[in-house]
C-alpha cells in the first residue's frame, strides 16, 4: 500500500503530462466539473491519482500521459523564442514539425541564434532552468568591433 501511495501525483499535474492543458487550465477543467477518477468526478484541486491504477478522463475521453519528446534546435534569426506571439512574427515552435505540446527551455533574443532546447517535459525543463538547480550555463558573443576595456568592465558588471 506504501509503494502504490509514493506513485500518486496532483491530478492538475497529471493532466498537464498528458499533454491536456497547463497546470492552471487543468485547474479550471477540475473546478469546472469535467474531470472524472474511476468513474467519480472530481472538483478538489489537491485530489491525487495514482497514473498506474486510476481511470481519468475529461469529458468523458479517457487520458493517459503523453510521450516525453526533446527537440536540439539551431535557432536561426528571425525566431521569437516563445510559443505564439501576439504580434505575428515567426516562433520557434514553427521550426518544429509536431503534434506534441512542446515548449521552449529558456529564451534566445528575437536576433540571437544558437542552440534551443525544446520538450513538452516539464519537470526536465524545470530541472534545467529553475535557479534553485545552479546549472551553470555558457555563453558566446561574436563582436562587430573591438572589445575595450571599459566595454570589458561592464559586462563584468553586469
């Protein structure tokens, strides 16, 4: 009985890895009735499933978790690093060819290329990104000048 309760996760949490919602539309799915456990449906934002035995399902339509997928993307310029973007430009998300919910791990300017993570893992992307995890991560800038040495002391700065 211990073992089996260590596999329970928070249902929002559970519905996000199936790749139904984020955690707070998931939260809103549940408010809002639509969720069902083994038949019962379930409106307690802190309500625990466990993925291996309970039956969920959203409006009706069984759910299961979705397959973790990690993209290595060289960004080109151009590219807004971002999911959608209110003005129209081009996004990451559009170099991508699949059905999968993926997001961006970590940002690139709008005019910066290099290399971009993408997964629909959300525990991994937070893994990588969250400050907690001191992940030390490098950065190389071509220059079209010479770098001085006040130029210098202000990046150091910050």
């Amino acid at each position: 009985m211990e073992h089996a309760a260590k596999k329970k996760i928070r249902l929002n949490k559970y519905l996000s890895e199936c790749g139904i919602a984020s955690r707070r539309k998931s939260e809103e799915l549940i408010k809002d009735g639509r969720i069902t456990v083994n038949k019962k449906v379930i409106t307690d934002f802190a309500f625990e499933v466990n993925p291996e035995y309970d039956e969920v399902k959203v409006d009706g339509e069984k759910v299961k978790p979705e397959q973790k997928v990690y993209f290595l993307l060289n960004k080109p310029k151009g590219f807004i690093t971002s999911t959608k973007d209110e003005k129209g430009r081009n996004t990451v998300i559009d170099l991508i060819k699949t059905d999968k919910n993926i997001f961006p791990v970590g940002r690139l300017d709008y005019d910066t290329t290099g290399v971009l993570l993408l997964t629909n893992d959300g525990d991994f992307a937070n893994a990588l990104t969250h400050p907690s995890k001191k992940i030390i991560r490098e950065y190389i800038a071509g220059l079209d000048k010479e770098l001085t040495k006040e130029h210098r002391e202000r990046l150091l700065k910050g």
